[in-house]
C-alpha cells in the first residue's frame, strides 16, 4: 500500500469518494511510513492512536456522504500548534510535558474539514532557526542526501513539517512562516508551501515567536494541495484580534493556469552578492516559463530590501523577548529544581528550559527594547518595516506578482552555519520582507542544482490576493515538471 | 488653601500628585470572557487568557472601553480617538504573561479637569493628567503554607482605569477631598464602585516639598494607601520624613515607598537605581485602539447629572447651602431620597431633617440608606404634618424615632398616639388660665420682673396637653394674660 502515500491530496480525497480506499487504510499506510521513517526524526509525538480514530470516524462521514473538505487526509501538526490532550512543546525543553486543554484555531478547522493528525511534527525551538537544529528533541533530517550522503537539513522552522511531508509521510503538514519558515524548508525539501496574507489564519493556540510576523500555513507536496489545505485552515477567528473578517476564496479554483494580461515584477534588489549562478539561472527560468505563459515580465525595484533582514533581527527578537516571558516555571512547563530565591528560579528555570539560539534572541529583544536603545533600534526598525510595506505597495500599483528565488542556496549540511548566526540568518533573506509586509507568499519547487537538490522558486503576491500566488504557482509547477523524489523515498520505494 | 509646613527654616509648601488605580465595573474582564466577581474562590474565575497559556491571545472587552470613555466625559477630559495597548513588561509570579497590557504613550483619556470641596467652603480646581486602561495582576499569598506562595489569578486582568492627576494637590486636606471627589464621580458614573477596602480602588500618592513657590523637590511614590485616611497620615508622615532630611543637610532619594499602616510609617521598596526598565513596546497581539467621535458623543447622552452640577443645582434651585448641598450629593441615592423629599415639601426643611435628623440616625446605628426603615415617602409625610401644623417639631421628633423603631407611617403614629397639636384657641387657653391659677407665686414673681419664668409656664402648658399645644398659640395667650 505504500503508493498511497505518494498520492496528492487532490488524488487521495477522489480515491477515498471513489472508495477505492478507505481513509483508514490511507492513515495506516502513513503511519507505518512515520515508523519507517523515524531517523528523518520529523515527530516529537507520534499519535497513530488519533490518526486511527480520526480516519475511521472519516469513514463514517464517507459512507453516509457528508465528508469534509479534507476528509481523511493525514497531516502532521507542527508542534507549535497546541493540541487538547496531546503535548505541545514548541520544540523546548521548558514546554516539554506541558498538554494544553485547548487546540489550535487552525488545528480546530483541519479537525472539522475532517483532515488526520499523524503527530506533532518537529521544529525548530520556538520557530527560531532556519536549519531544524535548534529543537529539545533533536536535528530533523531532509529526506534529501547531499551528493556525498551527508545529512542535509531540512530548513526551518518548519522542518519537521517539511520533511514528514517530502518524506511521503504526510500528504500536508501545518507550519508557521515568521521569517520563512514555511518557504524555506518547502524549498529545502522539493515541495510547496504558502505564507497567506497577516490576519488569513488565525494564530490562536499557536505558541507564539513574534505575534506582528508569525502566520500559520500550509506545506504540501503541490500548489493545488496548498490550495486545500489553506483553504480549510484560513478564516477569521473572533478570538485572534489581528484575525480579518473577510471572506476566504475558492483557492484551488483561482488555479486556472491563465497568465493573459498579468505583470509579474523581478526586483533587481534581490539579485544579491554571492547567490549561486544557479539559482539566478532557475530565476530567469522562471520569468520565462511565465512569459510563455503569457504574462509581461518587468523589472521592478524594491529598494528597501536591504534593510529588511535587519529589521527583521530586531523586530522579531523584540516580540519574542516579550512573548516568552511567561515560560518562567511559575505555572506550567519546566521549573528548575535548584532554586532558593525567586529570582533564582527564574533565571534558573529559563537557562535551562530555552536552548542557545532562544537565549540569543531573548537577549537582542530585551536590548533593542531596553530604555536609551528602543528609539534607535526598535522605532528604526518599525520606521523600516513601513518603508518596505510602502515598497511592495507601489510595486503592487504596476504588477499582479513578483517572482523570486526562496532561498540563496540549497539544504545544507547539518552544523554547516553552525558558528555563525549572521550567516545563518542570510537564509531568510528572500523571505522576510513578505513577513514584514504581511503579504502572501509562496514556494513552488522548480528545479535541482548541480548537487541534485531541490531549489525553489517564491511568489509574491499583493494582501488578500492568496488566488494570484496561487494561480502563478501552478503555472510554475506545470512548467517546471519537478518529479524528482528525495533519496530515502527513493530507497524504500525501490 | 495651600497648607504651609512650619520646618526649622521656614515654611514649606506641600506638591502631591495622584494615581488612582479604579477596577472598572464590568462583568468580564479587559482582554477575556472570565468574570470579575469579588471574593470567588482562588483561581475559578481565570480563563486561558488570564493564565497565559500558550497561544492565548487577548481580545478587548468593548464594554470596558465605553467605561473608560463615560469616565473621562465625567472628568471633564479630552478622549483620543486613537489610543494603543502597550506591554509592560516585568517578572512577577501574580503577573502571568510576564508584561502587564497597559497604554503609555497614547492613553484613551487625556487632560482634563475636576472640582475639590474643601473643608472650608472653598473649591479647588484639580488637573487631570490622563486616564489609561490596564490589566490587573493576580494576587500572591505568602501566607498559605509554611515555604511556598501561592498564587490567585482571580484578579489578573481585570480591567482598572489608571487616573493620573498633576501635581496640583497641596496638603493631606486636599488630598483627601481629591480621592473623595474621584470616588463619588466614579460611583455616579457607575464605571467603579469606589470600593477601597475591596481594592476596587487603590492610590498612589507622589509627594515633595518645596519652598513656596520655588522649584519642585524631589518626590516619592508612596505605594499601598488604601484609604482616604491611610492617603492623609501617609502625606503627615512623609512631608515629616522629607522636610527633616532637607534642613538636616540631606538630599530626598527618588524612590518608591511602601506605606505601612500598623506601623504608620513609609518605608523604601526601591530606589531609582533600582527602578524596573519595563521595556514598553505596543503589543503586536492588539490593533490600535479607535474610538469615533459618533460613539463618544453616544456615551455622553448616557452620563448622568454629575456631582458638581447636581451640587450647584441643589443651590439654585433648592436655596441650599454649599455644605447641606455637597452632604446631599454626596452619595447619588442620597441625593434622589433628597429630592423626593424636598420636592414635595419646604426644601430647606427637608434638608434638614434629611441631613440631621435621617444620616444622623442612620449612621449611628451603621445602617445604609437603602436598608432605611423610614423611605422617602415616610419622611416626605412626617415632615407635610409639621409644616400643615397638625404636629410640633417637638412632637415630630418623637415621632421619627418611631417611624425608625416600627416602619410606620407618621400620620398613623400621630393617629394612633393622639399627638395631634391642639390649635383651638379655647381650649388652650382654659389650660393657660389653669396654670396661672395654680401657680400664683410664680405669677408674682415673672410681673416682678423674672423674665426668665415664661418658659416654665410654657412648660407647665405643654405638660398638660401632653406637648400637643401649639407652641406659638401658647406663648401668645400666655403673653396675654400674664401682661
């Protein structure tokens, strides 16, 4: 049965109205390629338990044809989304233990769109990271292999979501995109992934990084699985503030492959300094892959860019500092069992309970938003951040989308960037600036580089106008024909 | 009325401002649905939200809002349209999220301005800084178990309104009056229940002293008065404390000071230096905060008559004196069992039987006005029978402490009792004429010039007709027939 893991969303859910398999034996195929596949380490928890249920109550709604949306599909939830009765850690040692009594607005909509929670897919701690190296419960591993067979990283946050969904463990996954973490590790692993627009989903019971640029999202092998997937997800939540009020389109149907009379802007600002040949070869493939499409290319100019990551590095940690401030023992999660004093305990109980890359950034917020630094740091940044919004707003008044690499390089290998956090953040530079914009986002697999692996291809698009990234991307995907499969699907396949 | 301080150098001048924290009233809390109710159990009244569970998200009660705004229409203050929520951000085991919301740099309220009734029939102006919605933090018990705190998170996040006052009070005195004019505005508003002993309002006091009319000094923050009296010794103490620093040669610390009430003193909490950097930054969790003028105007047609209009129409309209006036208005339901009264009756008689007669006996026995056996209505129909004649004030007296004893009616005690005053001529003066007769030497002695015996005649009349005479009939016939 393991060809039905290889299935699409679009393709497993037409098999399960067709009854050529029940959703059972789809959430038990997957679960035996989770236990397969357990050294990739894309799960904190494994909950086979909760997937069985859930697929044979999909079963039910089936037989007596009122099934979901994404009725019977199994994803892995990143843990980052709280899970009544089901750990949720955020990757960290101080949440390790902690079960919420709630679940996530985004959990809730898959849970009623029928969708089938195989576990808590693994991450980085608290989001922070782009290489999936800073989790409590260890590196994940992309399914993809350097040519060497070194391990590679599957990018981050989002690994384990990346991974389990690369490693045809899971058909979709939910993640999070605070700087790139859905885009990312979508590119790192051969797969797609979308950042919708600030306010599309709901971050409530989403253990939060950085509230201003945190947005829940799916990744999934194809665009039109995305389509899915983002489709049950989104939605205003009364009890998220920043959550709007609009309608969600029929995403998948916005995939109509017509490019006629749309403009899709290249910023120059993003042909950076040192970005591999290739991926500005794949760039330009891209623009005319859409040309021939149909669509007008033009040259555009961001010229804000530079900025972005900076303020990015301030802005984020600032919020972080804040937000995780309530992990201090006191009522829930790790306390330390060495202290005296009430400070003690706290400082205590945070040395240990957070992990190096958390501490670090804790520390930056702290500063840039102490007394006689807040102005020069935090205030700039936030001067910047409308600056770059200002950007894509008139870049928005000439085009429909903008085309650009996701990422300045392929995976790489576990502990490479390792000692150096400025390099490590460069991953995010493609990326960011959506987050600082709150503009929707995506990445489409389009081609291997030299080493055989997958490289990426980001769409941007205007707020609210999740259809057009949508429909870019499966122009993208049409053309670009990506098939290749990770190494360790391949394996075991064979 | 600025009071002056007499120090060993010469006189001081007293700088106070106040922030008065107020618990709006409101069924839930600022940012969760959980419910602000006093004296639940420990942690049963604590949402998601108010415990800081991760992913929890705050969602702003609308209802606080209107409060906040109705408040700041009764401070006589500016409301901005736009304000923003901030973090505070601090360590504390009772402050869950680990920052406390709070606005900072744009508070819902700005200036504004109220008037103080002092003592001495004067009022005083008083600048009203601004007004801030923030949350409530829990509550920390030390005392529940030999080596651990315990934690209530009950209060966490209820909404208070922060008012900040500029330093325009100058004397325990005014401070005082201050807190008592915030309260009552509060109370009629209906946005605080005014409640000190319940917490549901609590001060922080920031004195200095200074030379009349020189430079400020360095203040202190006195934290934890909880009473207008606990705000009047703590001022004693502390411009004691200051001035005694300076003419010894020392310089005021600017510190926060905690007072305490057993020992009657202010005590050092933390120094400057040590001061919290509280890192605000506006909370990402919250869009900025809007309120159009087309609401602010709605929630001005729902403010009622305020204290200082009620007190300077009780004047115009009922002739009342600035003190009968600020006794009466002091409470609103005193105020309305007032005008019940008054609007039926001699207004300055109603006042007083109000005033003197009703609050006197009330508060002796510590009872509430609305718990009151005699009503409205009960004084309004005792006090008709004294202005119609039918009783004396004398006799009206006795009846009132029966109304308070039984509820009844003072018609049906007068009834009942046979106290109604006798106002026949005839009758009364055959009495008189009894007790010339009887009393022939005391006759000789008033015609031989002891003026003072007229009242033991009118004595000895009331005596017989159980005081139901009417006293100025009396004195007339008396007037007459002694000569």
């Amino acid at each position: 049965m393991t060809e039905l893991t290889h299935l699409t969303i679009e393709d497993a859910l037409t098999g399960l109205k067709n009854k050529d398999f029940s959703a059972k034996e789809l959430a038990e195929a997957h679960i035996s390629a989770m236990e397969g596949a357990r050294d990739l380490n894309a799960f904190i928890v494994e909950t086979p338990e909760i997937a069985l249920k859930q697929a044979e109550e999909s079963d039910k709604r089936y037989a007596s044809g009122d099934a979901g949306l994404l009725d019977g599909i199994p994803f892995a939830n990143k843990d980052l989304f709280c899970t009544e009765g089901t750990q949720t850690t955020a990757a960290s040692k101080i949440l390790e233990g902690f079960v919420p009594q709630y679940t996530s607005t985004v959990g809730q909509n898959l849970a009623d769109a029928g969708a089938v929670m195989l576990g808590k897919a693994n991450l980085d701690q608290f989001a922070m990271g782009s290489s999936n190296t800073t989790s409590a419960f260890g590196n994940v591993i992309n399914p993809w292999k350097a040519s060497d067979g070194k391990d590679l990283v599957p990018g981050g946050s989002s690994g384990g979501s990346a991974a389990a969904v690369a490693a045809r463990i899971a058909m979709g996954a939910t993640a999070t995109d605070t700087g790139g973490s859905i885009r990312q590790p979508a590119s790192f692993c051969g797969i797609a992934g979308i950042k919708p627009t600030y306010g599309r989903c709901s971050r409530w019971g989403v253990v939060a990084f950085s509230s201003s640029l945190d947005h829940p999202g799916p990744i999934a092998r194809t665009v039109k699985d995305n389509a899915l997937m983002l489709q049950a997800m989104a939605g205003y939540d009364p009890k998220d503030s920043t959550s709007a009020n609009k309608p969600v389109p029929d995403y998948a149907a916005a995939m109509t492959g017509d490019m006629k009379g749309m403009k899709i802007g290249i910023p120059k600002e993003y042909r950076i300094d040192g970005m591999p040949d290739e991926i500005q070869k794949l760039w330009d493939q891209g623009a005319e892959w859409l040309k021939e499409a149909g669509a007008e290319i033009v040259e555009i100019s961001l010229p804000h860019t530079k900025y972005a990551l900076p303020a990015y590095y301030i802005i984020a940690p600032a919020e972080a500092s804040s937000n995780l401030a309530r992990y201090d023992g006191v009522k829930y999660g790790h306390r330390s069992k060495d202290a005296e004093t009430l400070a003690e305990m706290y400082a205590k109980t945070r040395a240990e309970g957070f992990g190096d890359e958390v501490q670090r950034r804790i520390m930056i917020g702290a500063y840039v938003l102490s007394a006689g630094y807040y102005d020069a740091y935090y205030i700039k940044a936030q001067k910047i951040r409308r600056l770059i919004l200002n950007d894509f707003e008139k870049a928005y008044e000439t085009v429909d989308a903008i085309l650009t690499p996701t990422a300045p390089s392929a995976a790489f290998a576990i502990g490479e960037n390792e000692d150096d956090p400025i390099k490590m953040y460069l991953n995010d530079v493609f990326t960011v600036t959506a987050n600082l914009a709150g503009v929707p986002g995506m990445s489409v697999p389009a081609g291997l580089d030299a080493n055989g692996l997958p490289l990426g291809l980001q769409i941007l698009g205007k707020a609210w106008d999740e259809e057009t990234v949508f429909k870019v991307g499966g122009v993208i995907e049409e053309a670009a024909q990506f098939s290749a499969l990770p190494q360790t699907v391949m394996s075991k396949a064979a | 009325m600025a009071k002056l301080i007499q120090g060993e150098t010469g006189e001081w001048e007293i700088v106070i401002g106040m922030e008065v924290h107020a618990q709006v009233i409101a069924k839930s809390k600022l940012f969760s649905g959980a419910s602000t109710q006093f004296g639940a159990e420990p942690n049963s009244q604590v949402s998601l939200v108010d415990a800081a569970m991760p992913g929890m998200l705050p969602v702003l009660n609308e209802y606080v809002v209107e409060q906040a705004v109705r408040t700041g229409l009764g401070l006589n203050s500016k409301i901005n349209n736009v304000s923003v929520f901030e973090r505070k951000n601090y360590f504390y085991p009772d402050l869950p999220q680990g920052y406390q919301i709070s606005q900072y740099e744009h508070p819902i309220v700005g200036e504004g301005v109220i008037e103080i009734d002092l003592p001495d029939g004067t009022v005083k102006e008083i600048g009203i800084t601004r007004l801030h919605l923030e949350q409530d933090a829990g509550k920390s018990m030390h005392d529940q178990h030999p080596t651990k705190s315990f934690v209530d998170l009950n209060r966490s996040g209820c909404a208070l309104m922060e008012i900040v006052s500029e330093p325009d009070i100058r004397g325990p005195e005014e401070a005082a009056a201050y807190l008592s004019k915030l309260r009552m505005i509060l109370r009629y508003l209906g946005t605080c229940d005014g409640n000190m002993e319940e917490g549901s309002m609590r001060a922080d006091v920031n004195i200095s002293v200074r030379k009349p009319g020189g430079p400020l000094g360095t203040r202190a923050e006195i934290k934890n008065v909880n009473s207008v009296k606990a705000v009047q010794q703590a001022i004693d103490y502390e411009v004691q404390r200051q001035i005694e620093i300076i003419e010894d040669g020392g310089e005021v610390d600017q510190e926060t000071r905690l007072w305490d009430p057993n020992k009657g003193e202010t005590r050092s909490m933390r120094s400057k230096e040590e001061a919290h950097d509280y890192r605000y930054f506006p909370d990402p969790d919250l869009l900025p905060l809007h309120v159009s003028n087309d609401q602010i105007e709605n929630i001005r047609t729902t403010l009622p008559e305020l204290p200082d209009q009620k007190k300077h129409r009780f004047m115009d309209d009922y002739g009342l004196s600035l003190y009968d006036a600020s006794v009466l208005i002091a409470e609103q339901q005193r105020a309305e069992f007032y005008e019940d009264v008054a609007n039926d009756n001699d207004a300055k008689l109603a006042a007083n039987w109000v005033i003197n007669e009703l609050l006197g006996i009330l508060n002796k026995n510590e009872t509430k006005l609305s718990d009151s056996p005699i009503t409205a209505e009960k004084l309004s129909g005792l006090i008709k029978l004294i202005s119609d004649d039918t009783i004396s004030g004398k006799i009206a007296k006795d009846v009132f402490a029966d109304m308070y004893e039984t509820g009844k009616a003072a018609a049906d005690i007068v009834e009942e009792k046979g106290l109604k005053q006798v106002t026949d001529t005839g009758a009364i003066e055959a009495i008189v004429d009894e007790v010339i007769a009887e009393n022939p030497d005391n006759v000789g002695a008033y015609k031989g010039g002891k003026d003072k015996l007229f009242g033991f005649f009118v004595g000895q009349v009331m005596k017989k007709t159980q005081g139901k005479a009417n006293p100025a009939v009396v004195n007339e016939l008396l007037k007459k027939k002694l000569g």
